[in-house]
C-alpha cells in the first residue's frame, strides 16, 4: 500500500502529476456556492490543491476561506491567481492534526484521497471542527473502483453508517452535473453536524 504522506503528494505536485486537478471550480460545488448568503461564515476546503472553488469564493467576496494541503507545491497557482488570498488562510500541513472551528467543509476529492483506513479518523476531526449546526457539503466517489488508490471509491450504504453518529445527512445522491470523466460515479453529499458531543481539546 502507497504511504500517502506529504512527500507523496509534493512529488506528484512537483512532477506535475495531478489528474484529479480538473483546471476549474467543480460545478456543482459552484452550484452549491451560489446558493450561500453568509459571506462572513468559516469555510474549510482540505487538499484543496489548486484550490479553484477557494478561488470562486474569495472572488465571490467571502472573507474567511481556509485551504489546506500537505503539498507546500499545492497552493502555486492559488497564490499566482489570488495574490490578496490572506496568507494564513493558506494551512499547509496534516488535516488530522489542524485545531479549527468552522460553519462549513467544503469536500472536493479530500475524503476520497485518504486511505478508508482513514474514514473514521475523518469523520471524527471534521465533527470536531464543525459547529454545532455547521455543515459538510460537496462531492465524494459513490462507486467502487478497480484499481488500487487513491483515490479510493465507496458506496452510500457506508458512508450513511459512517456519518450518521455525527451528521444529519440533508442529501446524498448521485450528481447529474459532474465533469464526463466522472458522470454517473459521485455523490454530492450535504450533512448537517448534530449536537452529539465529541471530545474535543480545540
């Protein structure tokens, strides 16, 4: 099994390996961006790589938009576009270990990028970042693939499972609006972060 560390994905980054990189904003994540009123919340994009859905929503005027990536490479066109984009929005380092309250996660290719050894471990810091209330939202593979990962499919049945203790799942259904490459294979997922408490030291 790969080790997906930083280095790993800083080589891919550096060797120009980046087929998840679809060169724009996703878009049924700029779908689910026009419909946000609040341009003061805390939005959390991880492995945000290019981060063209950060990009959309600072054009777009909100002012709290945190990305984070592993690959110090990542965030090169971020920056190039977005010279204001405010430096310390830009988290780089392990999502697992960052201590962030936010109102919205925004997921774009992170969830599946990470080992499903991993899923627990996911679900437990997104509930600790999120408010009460606060919402996860964005797209996540609903089929499983054939090939070793990343990235790494599933189906809904489990995520259902996965989530439930912490989440009320608002929607999760297959997306009628992704790019070719992906039709028919993702799930745009929308959870609300119930009152279930998770010990927390943030």
């Amino acid at each position: 099994m790969k080790k997906l560390s930083s280095q790993y994905w800083e080589k891919h980054w550096k060797d120009q390996q980046t087929g998840w990189d679809i060169g724009h904003a996703s878009p049924p994540l700029v779908r689910y961006i026009n419909l946000l009123e609040d341009k003061e919340m805390r939005i959390l994009i991880p492995g945000a790589g290019s981060a063209y859905e950060a990009i959309y929503l600072h054009q777009k005027g909100f002012k709290n938009v945190y990305v984070c990536d592993w690959a110090p490479s990542a965030f090169t066109h971020l920056k190039a576009v977005r010279p204001d984009f405010p430096q310390d929005h830009m988290i780089v380092g392990d999502f697992f270990k960052q201590e962030i309250q936010i109102d919205l996660l925004l997921e774009q290719t992170f969830f599946c990028a990470n080992h499903p050894d991993k899923r627990a471990d996911y679900v437990e810091q997104v509930a600790k970042m999120i408010k009460p209330s606060g919402k996860l939202a964005g797209l996540m593979f609903g089929v499983n693939f054939d090939f070793p990962g990343p990235p790494f499919g599933g189906q809904k049945e489990d995520y259902i499972r996965l989530f439930d203790p912490y989440f009320d799942i608002l929607q999760m259904d297959i997306e009628k609006e992704s790019i070719d490459p992906r039709a028919g294979n993702e799930l745009f997922v929308e959870m609300r972060r119930n009152g279930e408490i998770i010990n927390s030291d943030f």
